[in-house]
C-alpha cells in the first residue's frame, strides 16, 4: 500500500534507474526537501480525518464498517531524486482500506462525547506489509436550529515492512526497508442538518513524526521538516436504508512551497516546502448503525 520513499546514500560511480516516463524531467524540491515531502506524505495519506459530522451518532449508538482513503499518485517531478538522477516506485496502491468503528456516550444535557477505532492488520498487499492504527475521541453538539458544532482529538500510528527504497542500482537484491509514521492533530467542526444528512467543514493542525530505516545500508533517513500545519475536511455525513451510515470528505493539507537560489549543481531551482508537505485527497466511509 506504501511504496518507495528515498535513498540518499549512493556511490558515485553507480547508475540509477530513471522511468521511461520521466526522462528529462526535473524533481520538484531540491533533494532535502524531496526527502522530507515523501517521508511525510504517507503518514498524512494515512491520518484519520472526520469523515462524519460534529455529533456523529446519537447517544447510545454507534456505527462499524470500512474506510476507503484515496492515495493520489505522484508525479515524476515529486518522485524523482538524487538531483533527477533516479525514479521511486511511489504509485503502487490507488487506495487504502481501513476498518473503523465508532461509538457515542449517552449525551450529558446538550453534549454527546464520542470515540472511534481504525485499525489495519499487517496483511501483505502489493508486496507491503502495514499496520495502521488510528483512534479518535470527540464531542458535539447538535442546536435546534440544526446547527452542529463539535471539537474532536485524532491520532494514527503507521508501520510499514517493504522494500521502499527500492536498490539504487536497478536489478540489485532487494532488501526489507522500515517506515515508522505518526500522526497527531486536532479539529473543530461545524455542520448543518438537513434531513437524513448533514453536510459539515472541519478545521484543524496535524504534525507528523517519522522514521526511516533502509535495510540496503543500514541509513536512516532524517526528516529535517517534519510537518505541522493546517488541515482541511469538507464533506457530509448521512443514512441509507435506515441502516448504512456513509460518510464522504474532500480532505486537503495545504502545505506552501518557496524558491530558493540555483542549485550550483545544473540549473534547477531549488524548491522547498515550508510545512515539510501538501496533500489532496478523497475519502468515503460505510457503516452499520449499531
């Protein structure tokens, strides 16, 4: 499900393999910050985001399904590295499936405090092995008016076992690398009922914590930008046949990008992300109303 990151430490006498596709293209970031982009965007790909209003479920219900989170593909400008020397394999998996379950108090006068769990055994899928664990603890209140607002703590812990950093040169023995990244954050959210659902906007920070170990030679790859930022859910939540509660969300980290001076090394400039990371994506969650 996670792939290729990076790998920093090569001999100069080698030859990298570069995609067919990308050939004569240039890496976005210079190659700190193509380092810190790609070891921060799995672990935001993976955050547990809302996908559900303020006050999810009434009290004393809950609700046990699938989540469904797009991971967009990169382009070869953002998977190049190495001065555009070498191509990663970043675009394996179009998406990743998390089971989750949620639960909400009895409501105390107004406000219903909730909980949820989302957790991804370690199942090997397209030749990865990842564990994700997520949690989230909440409340809301829902106004007369059909108002909603609520404020809600999230955290995801994800481990994956693969060779991410595939061999710099093309054709070597492929060796398990390991790929530690957490995620903390918190949101506040309003929303509107209309009926059977209840469109809503959360808004939120994130920071991300990393590790990157690579199995070839013993290198640990370091985050000099982990990211700490705002984070953005725009979705709505709803039932179906009584029974099916669905919840889908645009879900968008909107990280800021600055030139610096050329790179003595060719002509390309070099690009940074001040936030350590961007994201833009799509998420849909199906459930059983408990």
């Amino acid at each position: 499900m996670l792939t290729t990151l990076m790998l920093l430490v090569v001999g100069p006498e080698a030859h990298a393999y570069v995609d067919p596709e990308c050939e004569g293209l240039t890496q976005k970031f210079d190659d700190t910050g193509q380092q810190n982009f790609l070891l921060n965007y799995f672990a935001l790909a993976t955050t547990m985001s809302p996908t559900h209003s303020p006050v999810p479920w009434e009290g004393g219900h809950g609700a046990v399904g699938l989540e469904l989170g797009v991971i967009p593909p990169l382009s070869c400008e953002q998977r190049l590295v190495l001065n555009s020397t070498k191509t990663e394999d970043t675009n394996k998996a179009p998406v990743f499936p998390r089971p989750r379950i949620g639960f909400s108090f009895p409501a105390v006068g107004n406000v219903t405090v909730y909980g949820g769990v989302g957790y991804v055994p370690p199942v090997t899928v397209f030749g990865t092995r990842n564990v994700i664990l997520s949690g989230e603890l909440g409340a809301g209140t829902a106004l007369e008016s059909g108002v909603e607002l609520g404020g809600r703590l999230h955290a995801t812990s994800l481990k994956t076992v693969a060779e991410i950093a595939t061999p710099f040169v093309d054709g070597s023995e492929a060796v398990d690398d390991l790929y530690l990244g957490t995620t903390v954050g918190v949101d506040v959210s309003g929303g509107y009922r209309i009926g059977d659902w209840t469109p809503y906007l959360a808004v939120g920070l994130t920071d991300v914590s990393t590790f990157f170990y690579i199995g070839d030679d013993d290198y640990i790859g370091n985050n000099t930008d982990p990211f700490f930022g705002p984070t953005l859910s725009l979705g709505a939540q709803g039932t179906l046949l009584e029974k099916l509660d669905l919840g889908a969300e645009f879900y968008a980290v909107p990280g800021r990008t600055w030139a610096s001076e050329d790179i003595a090394e060719g002509d390309m400039v070099g690009w940074h992300t001040t936030d350590g990371g961007y994201l833009y994506t799509a998420r849909i969650r199906l459930a059983y109303l408990l």
